[in-house]
C-alpha cells in the first residue's frame, strides 16, 4: 500500500545543513582509479527516526549524508536522485531530486564536507552535478519529515549517473533507519527558565553535532544584562547544571587552569586554543586516505588527549544512564565540577555550573545523550520538567523557552 508519494523536481527538498562533536563511525575506503570504481558511500553507521507527533503533526524526522565518489577514469555527470522510505505493510514516501536541484544542494552541502588535505591532489569536491575522476559528490545534512504512520524502517537511496560514452549508471544503498526506544527518562538539565538558542540541523544551528542543544537562560527577552561584555552579566553565568538523570559518571574534566573566553569572542582556531597538529572545522563528514567518515567536526575525539578535550570543551561531564544511554555537559564553569568519575548521581543533582569554557562564545551549556561517549555518537533525545513527571516528553525546538 502506498499511502504518501512526492515528487520534487527542480526544487532542493532540503535546505541547509546542521554544530559540535562525533567521530568515524563508517568508512569507505579505496584505491587507485579504476575503469568500475563508481562508488555511493552512507554515513554514518546508524541514521536515527526522530518522532515529532506532538509538536509538528504527524511526522517523523530523518536526516541523510551520503557521497559518491568518482574513481573512474572518465567524467560522470548525476543525473538525479531519488530516496524511498520503505514502512510496515508496504507503506513507502518517495522525493527526487532532479540534476538542477542536485547542483543547488551540491553547492550547500561544501561547507559540511572537510577535505584532508594530504588527498586534495586527487580528490575534489564537487559543486555541481559534472564529476571528472577523484571528484567527491556530497549531500550531506538531507533532512526529511516522513508521515509517521508509514512507520518507515529503511532508506533506499538510488542515484542516476551518465558517463563520457553516454552508458548510463546507477548507484544504490539501503540504509536501516533506527528507532531509539529511551530505558530513560531525562528532565531538563537546568534550573529556572532557559531558551534553546541552537538546536540540531540541518539548517542554521548546530551543524556538526547529532541531536545536540546550546542552551542560555533566559529573562523577558534577553540572556545578559547590560552589553553583555562579562561573564556575570549573562543570567546563566555560574547558575547550576544538574543531572538529566540518574547515572554513574564516567568523565568529568575541570578544565584546570584553561582559562574562560569573553562573549561574543569568534570562535577559536585551533591553534588560537593551543592544539597543535589539529584543524577544527564545523563540518560533518571528512574525506581522508582511508575513506569517508561521518566525523562531526574533523578532529578524531577518540584520539585527543583529557587536556586537549578541555581546551575545545571546556570543562564537561558524561554521565552513563544504561548501556547505550550517556548524557553529556559542556562549556562548564572551570572548577565548578562537584562530581568525580564513579560518582552516582541523581537527576535533578548539581553536577557544575554555567560557564564559558572551551570553544565557547557566551555562558550557556551543549547538552546531548549519547550512545557511544567515545565518538560523540548523539541519540534524538525528548525531556520531562521535573515538576511533571507524568507529562509527555518534548522535543525541544530552537527559540522555544522551557522552565525545569
């Protein structure tokens, strides 16, 4: 049965592309160039449903990063793409993407793509649809909100090629689409009355963090008294952070004697942060000698040192709530930390304090639930006010004020 079927031809059905830390969860990798070496590569290793039946009709959410790769010896020209979203009873939600809207997003999706540069000789990025052999296609951050009654359980991303000779060519892979079950009911890991102020992409916000959240507290219309310019103006500075839930906690970094940025400062290059041998690029997949990896920014997080972490985060925590369940605290008041890793907490327990630590522009908090703590691997997340246990969790949207 198909109960939903669109068609886009002409028009981008995704603008834009989501900001703040995962790593190499899948890789494709290669050789040299080779005559059959056309290749269709999905990121990352797991694309999460994120229901929004509540607060946006009846929908699911899902977002798509994928690339091709030209390893062949000639040009190739895509010609379109078409995704199908399979469901329960042969329900299916089909959109294409004709070669003029493939151009547009080509030419959105550069930003969210980082180019080792130890391969830019041979690989090239693409901004249009024609690809000579090396280039790299990305659409990268391709959002799409699915009828949830079609309770879609996979992807099928088919892509349409023309090489020099005119032979046609067709690329295709199904991807398995997760539906996160929560073991646990997280509340809001704050006090009083704070405003999401980026959210998760695509689009404008957080372009390179899965289902993470900045968040400032908030008064009337405002996040700071005054110009802003000091720490203690802003109504978050130093307030407590607290427990989504309970938990066991696994890191808690003090981001000893690194000190605190200034608001409104722009954000810091690496070097500006005291890493060396490292770039930090807000972007979501890196092409490298080995292949392509679903890396939210281009540093490799399982590899950095706790100093290193400290001078990009600032001082953090991670709080494990069951096997595949973390929750994760960033930019904290330096010192402020009043747990230690092993430590058991209960949610709504002070944990810290608002800071403006790490890579950091104004006091707020980057608050995330994760499954893998090591890569930053996010989990599409919904929050109960302590003060209503029973209500329906929400899923938060950007601009929205929220009270715990």
């Amino acid at each position: 049965m198909m109960i939903s079927r669109a068609a886009v031809l002409g028009v981008p059905f995704c603008i834009g592309w989501c900001v703040a830390a995962l790593a190499a969860l899948q890789t494709g990798a290669w050789g040299e160039l080779d005559p059959a070496g056309l290749q269709l590569v999905v990121v990352p290793e797991r694309t999460y449903v994120e229901p929004w039946p509540e607060q946006i009709g009846l929908n699911d959410r899902v977002s798509l990063h994928f690339v091709v790769l030209n390893d062949t010896s000639e040009e190739v020209v895509l010609e379109g793409v078409r995704i199908s979203f399979e469901g329960a009873e042969g329900c299916a939600y089909e959109m294409a993407l004709s070669r003029d809207a493939l151009a547009q997003r080509l030419r959105e999706c550069a930003s969210a793509v980082f180019v080792d540069p130890g391969v830019r000789e041979h690989r090239t990025l693409a901004t249009e649809p024609n690809l000579p052999p090396g280039a790299v296609a990305a659409l990268i951050g391709t959002q799409f909100d699915i009828p949830a009654a079609i309770r879609a359980n996979e992807a099928t991303i088919e892509v349409r090629a023309r090489g020099e000779q005119g032979r046609d060519r067709s690329l295709r892979a199904t991807v398995k689409l997760w539906r996160y079950e929560p073991t646990t009911r997280f509340q809001f890991p704050f006090e009083g009355v704070w405003q999401v102020v980026n959210g998760h992409g695509p689009g404008p916000g957080h372009p390179v963090d899965s289902f993470a959240y900045d968040l400032m507290e908030v008064r009337g219309l405002s996040h700071y008294e005054g110009d802003g310019a000091r720490h203690e103006q802003w109504w978050g500075y130093a307030t407590p952070i607290v427990a989504a839930a309970d938990g066991v906690v696994v890191e808690a970094n003090q981001a000893a004697g690194i000190p605190e940025r200034l608001p409104f400062s722009p954000y810091a290059s690496a070097e500006e942060l005291g890493l060396k041998g490292h770039v930090i690029t807000n972007t979501l997949v890196t092409i490298d000698r080995d292949g392509v990896h679903y890396r939210p920014g281009s540093l490799q997080w399982e590899a950095l040192t706790a100093e290193e972490k400290a001078r990009i985060n600032g001082a953090h925590v991670t709080i494990r709530h069951s096997e595949e369940e973390y929750s994760y605290y960033v930019h904290l008041q330096p010192g402020s930390l009043t747990v230690e890793p092993g430590d058991h907490v209960k949610a709504g327990e002070q944990i810290g304090k608002c800071g403006c630590s790490g890579n950091a522009n104004a006091p707020g908090l980057h608050f995330q639930v994760l499954y893998r703590p090591d890569m930053h691997a996010g989990l599409p997340v919904a929050f109960t006010p302590a003060e209503a246990p029973d209500m329906a969790p929400l899923r938060l949207q950007v601009f929205g004020t929220y009270e715990n």
